[in-house]
C-alpha cells in the first residue's frame, strides 16, 4: 500500500532533519509522498525540492499557520500553496518581522532573570530556522539553566511564566483565507489537541467551514481510535476533506517518527489523491 505523510517539520522551524535528510529519511520509510509544513515558514522547500529530483517522492509544498481563536493556540495546515506568489511572500515577510521584534524583547526579558542570551546569538545557534519557544527551552536546557525543556517553559517562557510574550497572531478564519489566495487547500490541524468541548471545536469547524476550510486533520500520530472515528464523523458532517500526517520533529520529539507516529499510524494515498482532486476542483489546477 502506497503511503504518505502531510504534516511534516524541519531545521527551518522547529525540526532536527534538514529538508534534504527529511526526503531521504521519506523514500527510506517508504512514503509515496511528504509534505514539509514547518511553522510559519516556506524557506526549507527549495532544498526539500532540490533532494528529491529524480527520486520516487512527491514533495508538496506546505506550511503550518500558528493562529489564535478565544485565547487559544490554532494550527492550520497549507497544503499545495503558490509559496512564490507575491502577495504570500509580502504576508510571511510582515509576519516573521512582528517575530523579530517580539524575540528581541524576550531575549531582553531573559536577560533580566540571570539568562545570558541575545536575539543574534540564538539565531546564530539555530541558523536559517523560524525561532520558536521551542529553540529558547533548547538554549536553556542545552546551556544547564534549566533540567529540562519542559522546566524551561514553567518557569521561563510558558504561557504564564515570566519571560513569555505573546506575538501577533492572524484569526484562523485569515489563514484559510491565505491559503485559498495562495491555491493551496487549507486543513485545520489535530483539532483533538486543542481540548475543546465538542461543542465549541463543532463551532470553529462551522466557521472555519464559512470562511472556506477544506479539510480536518482526522488521521493523526496521538489520536486512539474513538478520537478518530470522532474527527472523521466531524468532517463529514461538514463536508471536509480527510487530512492525516505525524507531525515529525525528529528529536523534538522523541519516539515520535515519520510516517508511522508512535508504531501505529497509516495515512493511505486515497487520502492525499481526494485531496488533489478537490484543489483542482477549487482552484483549477
């Protein structure tokens, strides 16, 4: 059976696989297709393109948007976007600049709880990646201020600890919209992570629906199998296409793998051929 993987992260946001060793390490688990979404960035697809020429892989350009929704934290997945389109690249451009000033200032914060960081060498020590928090508990734990990534976000950079500052974030309602600008077809990501009542993720399923949401991500590398049934039941209520990827980070997140998630997940190609179909059916290509 044919296999693919559509939630897929690198260096160049919070990854340990460089987009070239994410395709060879893809052919190697024998995905027929791997679609690299790092966070609020494009810049690993030349290389991931660049790798897989004339191998037996399709790479599909994507990306994965960090929105908010009533105070909480929302992904949604890009798939098939017109990453070189003018208006898109403008968008990350502003996007990664509103970043860079919230790093700086939380780099100031640290310095002033004992940490001895800069915003110039943190990019030095992850170089070409999106910084996310995940790099700064990297840093602390790496640098011995803290015994564990997860001490880094209690104490330091978590949503309530001292030295975090929230950074501008687009409604997800705008990232479907900027996705279907950019020809790609929009997904919202592992909804069950989220912790909502059915109620309330119904409620952003039907207007994320309105504003033209495609597709749930159903398939899924922590799900059991009632979460799945329920994300499942929950796209065909509102006519959505399936989605399905581990959301690999390599050793971010340990035991975690590409393709098969903890052991047990399957994404079959039928899923990623009805969801070529219906980006030509909406956008024509």
């Amino acid at each position: 059976m044919k296999i693919v993987d559509l939630h897929v992260h690198s260096t160049k946001s919070d990854g340990s696989f460089t987009p070239s060793e994410l395709v060879e390490y893809g052919i190697k688990k024998g995905l027929s297709a791997l679609a690299l979404t790092d966070h609020d960035t494009t810049e690993g697809l030349e290389e991931a393109f660049l790798a897989a020429k004339g191998k037996d892989i399709e790479i599909i350009p994507g990306i994965e948007f960090s929105t908010e929704y009533q105070g909480k934290d929302i992904h949604v997945l890009g798939l098939y976007i017109d990453y070189e389109g003018e208006e898109f690249r403008k968008y990350l451009r502003d996007f990664q600049e509103s970043r860079n000033i919230r790093n700086e200032k939380m780099c100031r914060k640290l310095e002033e709880h004992g940490i001895h960081i800069s915003y110039e060498g943190l990019k030095e020590r992850f170089p070409g990646a999106v910084l996310t928090r995940a790099h700064y508990a990297r840093f602390l734990w790496e640098e011995g201020y803290v015994s564990s990534m997860k001490e880094a976000f209690e104490r330091y950079i978590g949503d309530h600890a001292p030295c975090f500052l929230p950074r501008e974030k687009v409604t997800p309602a705008q990232a479907v919209e900027l996705i279907l600008r950019a020809k790609g077809v929009p997904i919202l990501a592992h909804p069950v992570l989220y912790r909502m009542s059915d109620e309330r993720l119904e409620k952003l399923v039907a207007e994320l629906k309105n504003a033209g949401l495609m597709g749930i991500e159903a398939v899924y590398s922590t799900y059991n199998s009632g979460e799945e049934r329920q994300m499942k039941k929950l796209a065909k209520k509102y006519e959505l296409l399936i989605s399905g990827g581990s959301d690999f980070h390599g050793a971010a997140k340990p035991g975690l793998d590409l393709a098969t998630g903890y052991g047990k997940l399957v994404i079959p190609y039928d899923i990623l051929e009805r969801i070529k179909e219906a980006k030509e059916e909406i956008h024509g290509i």
